[in-house]
C-alpha cells in the first residue's frame, strides 16, 4: 500500500512537471507570438513607409527627367537659333568684306581724279578729329565745329552734276567749318603729328557773301537754288555757287553772263564766264566726283548699317551662348539630384525587400 502511496506521490510530481512546462511552454509560445504580432505590425508600418518614401523619389525622379526634357528640349531650340546667328553672322561679315574693299576702290579712283595731296590732307583731318574726340573736353567740342567737306554736305539732281562739278572744282573737297580758330587748332594738330595733305578751310564767320539779283529767265535759273543742303551751310554754298548761273544752252549763257554779270554753265558743262572767257569741252561722266561720292556715301552707310547689324548679331550670340551655358548648369545640377534621387530609391526598395522577406518569415 506504501508502495502504491509513493508511486502515486511520483506521479503526480512527473504530471505537476509536465503540467507547468507545458503551461511555461504555452506561455513562451503566447509571447512570441505577441512579440511576432507586434514585429509583424512594426515591420507593416516600416513597409508602408518605405512605399511612402519610393513613391516619393519616383517622383521626385519624374520631375527630375521631365524638368531634363524640357531643358534638353529648351537648349536644342538656343543652339538651332546660334547656328542660324552664326549663317547670319558670316554672311554679314562677308558682306560688310566686300563693301570695304568698294569703298578702298572708290577712294583710290577719287584720289586719282581729284589729287592726293587733297585726300590725304581729308583723310588727316579725320585723324586729327578722332585725336580731338579721345582727348575730351574743349578739344571735343572742336571736333564739333567740323561739318566737313562742301561735298558732303549737300545733293542736287543728277543732270546738274557736271554743271555743279565744272563750277566748283576741287573746291568741293574744301572744309566747312563754324569759325576760324577751328581751322586753327586743326592745322596746329597736323603739323603737331605731321600729317600728309592739303586742307582748305571754309570758315562761316569768315565769308562774305553778298544778296545776288538773278533774272527771271525761262532759259536760266541759280545754281544754288537746285542745291539740298542744311541752312546752316548756307554762306559755304552762296560762296561757291550762288554766282553762278544754270543754262539751257550755250546761247544763253554767253548772253546772261554779259548781262548779269554772273558765271554761267551749261549742263554739258560748257563755262561762260562774267569776264567774257568761254571753257568747255568734252566731260567724262563716268568719271563723275558727285556721281563717285554718292556711292561712296551710300557704300560707308551700308558698312555702317553691316556693322550695327554684325553687333547685334555678336550681342545675340552672346546672350544665346550665355543661355546655352546656363541650360547646361541647370541640367547638371538636376541630373546630380536625380542620380541621387535614383540613389535613394535603390536603397529604400532594397530596405522594403529585405523587411517583406523577414515578414514573410514571422508569418
């Protein structure tokens, strides 16, 4: 019966251990679980997080390449626009080229019809002004008082160009200046810099011009009434044509130069003068001075206008360059974000596969 008794005692010994390692292993199994139901929520959240942050850099990533588009897009259109500057630009420099080596040749045949010494002495006027203007102040304000030469300065008809051009001579390639100390100051300049040339000056304080009757003759009219110029240059063309008379024919003039007492050409440019001699004779018009400086003053506006035109060319291509350069900076600057985007999202997908495996695992 003792016997019995203790293997009972036993027994229930062996079946309270069971009993509480079961229960010891039911409750470790429950906080495991509770552990794992906890992880597996944690590890939710993280997931969702990382989807939030992927999809965030997938658009930050999609705003970067469109934002590249339209850059991309933006510096093809600024580099189209500097190739076709760049077609302007050599075909305005070619022409502005070719318009200086016109104006070279007009001047050499000026300079073979009217003399050197008179074309070196306007060409060291010119130089002798633009040394005025550096210097500034009172002698700028010389340079002012310089209107140039009497050909320059005014236009006429074409069918009185021999008549004007036999009336006046070389006279035409004298300078109109306001006064003579103008005059003055350039000829001291000259000498100063020893400048080549002939200069004659025509000082509007210093000539004397005097009202002139001209007759009311169908066959006659004054030469200087056919002449456009500026009034202020009005004493500079009385002085050298306003005695001189334009006539239809030599008949005319021969008559009207002995009555009036005035010069008289015809338009062929046969002279009559008031002291009774007669000159005339053949005159070469395609050897024209008038005819020589209109295209020299045409030619020196259009190498004006070319060069107006070629530096608004190079100041667009400046700014176009400038564009490009600024295009290209931004793309730069974006594509390292992008790259950095890209970085990011790399790691965070690698981070979510990594949680979703360990997941799966707790499930």
């Amino acid at each position: 019966m003792v016997a019995i008794f203790r293997w009972i005692q036993t027994e229930l010994k062996s079946l309270s251990k069971q009993l509480k390692d079961k229960k010891d292993h039911r409750d470790k199994l429950e906080a495991d679980l509770k552990r794992d139901a906890l992880k597996a929520i944690d590890l939710q959240k993280k997931i969702e997080e990382q989807s939030l942050e992927l999809e965030r850099q997938k658009n930050y990533i999609d705003e970067y390449n469109k934002q590249c588009y339209d850059l991309k897009k933006s510096k093809d259109q600024f580099q189209t626009t500097r190739k076709e500057l760049w077609r302007k630009e050599n075909h305005v420099q070619a022409n502005l080229t070719s318009l200086k080596e016109d104006l070279a040749k007009a001047d050499q045949q000026l300079r073979s019809m009217v003399g050197k010494p008179i074309l070196n002495g306007r060409d060291s006027v010119r130089k002798v002004l633009n040394t005025f203007i550096a210097r500034g102040g009172k002698e700028a304000d010389i340079a002012k008082c310089y209107y140039g030469p009497v050909i320059e300065n005014f236009e006429c008809e074409k069918s009185i160009y021999i008549a004007v051009e036999v009336t006046a001579g070389n006279r035409l390639f004298h300078h109109v200046i306001d006064n003579d100390k103008v005059g003055t100051m350039i000829l001291k300049e000259m000498n100063r810099q020893t400048l080549p040339g002939e200069v004659t000056f025509m000082p509007l304080n210093r000539l004397n011009v005097r009202e002139q009757n001209y007759p009311n003759d169908a066959d006659a009219i004054a030469m200087v009434s056919k002449l456009d110029y500026d009034p202020k240059y009005d004493k500079a063309m009385r002085y050298l044509f306003g005695k001189t008379l334009i006539c239809r024919h030599l008949d005319a003039a021969t008559k009207l130069a002995r009555i009036t007492g005035l010069d008289c050409v015809t338009l062929d440019g046969d002279q009559v003068s008031s002291k009774g001699s007669l000159t005339g004779g053949y005159f070469n018009t395609s050897r024209s001075r008038l005819e020589m400086q209109k295209n020299r003053t045409e030619t020196i506006a259009q190498i004006q206008q070319c060069e107006e035109e070629l530096k608004k060319l190079k100041s667009e291509l400046t700014e176009t360059e400038a564009s490009i350069n600024t295009i290209v900076s931004d793309m730069q600057k974006i594509e390292t974000k992008n790259s950095k985007a890209k970085g990011i999202f790399d790691k965070v997908k690698g981070r979510q596969f990594m949680i979703t495996i360990v997941l799966g695992k707790i499930g």
